[in-house]
C-alpha cells in the first residue's frame, strides 16, 4: 500500500515536471501556422491591432517615482487598442497542448459571439488543429517595477481579468 502511495505521488510529481517541460518548448512552426492562419481570418473581418508591447514603456526604465513607498508597480496608465495574439497553453489533467487566441478590449458579447464563430470556421479548415480556446480579456495590465530608491528597472504583465473563454474541439 505504501508503494503505491509512494508511486502515486512519484507520477504527480513528474506529470508536473512534464507539463512545464511541454509548456516551455515554445512555438514550433506547424503552431505558428497554425497561429497565423486563425489571427488572420479574424483581423480580415475585424478591426483589431497586433498584441504588442505599449511603445513608450521601455523608455520608463531608469526613469524616477514620485512618492509613496518602494519598491512597487507602478500600473501602465495609456489605453491600448483593441488588440488579438495567439500562443499554445498546455491545460487539462492529460496536459493537452491548446492554441490560445486571446483579444483584448473586445467587450460586447455579440462580437465575441462572432469571432468564436470565425475561429471555428477557419479551424474547421485546417489540418489536425489542436483544440482551441478563444479568450477574451478586459484590457492588457502592464506594470513598470520600480526598485527601492524609486527607479524603474524593468517591466511586465500583471493580472488581466478574464471576460470569457470559448473552447472550441
């Protein structure tokens, strides 16, 4: 019995490690195509930006705070547009490697309703997809890091409030 205690947690502990591994490889090319070819249907019918860093951020490093207590995050304040990306994500108990087609800023559930349907008629198109969540995020949270004297060293993403998930199989 305490064997098979013992392999149990063994297989946890390593079902993890994999998962990392898997979820660490990054992109392989058939993904990005695959990636690409999703984006594209969506931002040939909607109005939407490439995800990317905000320019501007990148030059807040070294710059000063003013007031308050550091260290700290500092919240990037400027609006961004409503913006698509697209990346893999392992999920699930049998880690199963996802696409992930994120927008952001796409608030109103009736075009949310529509780029779902776009997603799914273009994957219906390729070759062996890979199961598909379409997320919907309120708005990208950038954050500036800023060290104990108050100077900014660097720059980062902070928790974004998920509107919806959509799986598509």
């Amino acid at each position: 019995m305490r064997w098979l205690a013992a392999l149990s947690l063994i297989l946890v502990g390593l079902s993890g490690c994999v998962g990392r591994l898997i979820a660490d490889k990054g992109m392989s090319d058939s993904d990005r195509l695959e990636c690409d070819a999703l984006v594209r249907a969506v931002k040939n019918r909607v109005q939407l930006s490439d995800f990317r860093i905000p320019p501007g951020l990148d030059r807040l490093i070294g710059t000063m705070g003013s007031g308050g207590q550091f260290p700290r995050d500092d919240l990037w304040p400027e609006e961004e547009p409503r913006s698509i990306a697209c990346g893999t994500e392992v999920r699930g108990v049998f880690l199963t490697l996802n696409t992930v087609v994120g927008l952001y800023r796409v608030a109103d559930p009736n075009d949310q309703d529509a780029i779902v349907a776009l997603v799914q008629e273009r994957r219906k198109q390729l070759v062996e997809p890979k199961p598909t969540l379409v997320r919907f995020l309120d708005r990208e949270v950038w954050l500036v890091h800023r060290d104990i004297s108050g100077k900014a060293y660097g720059y980062g993403r902070g928790k974004e409030r998920i509107l919806r998930d959509a799986v598509i199989r």
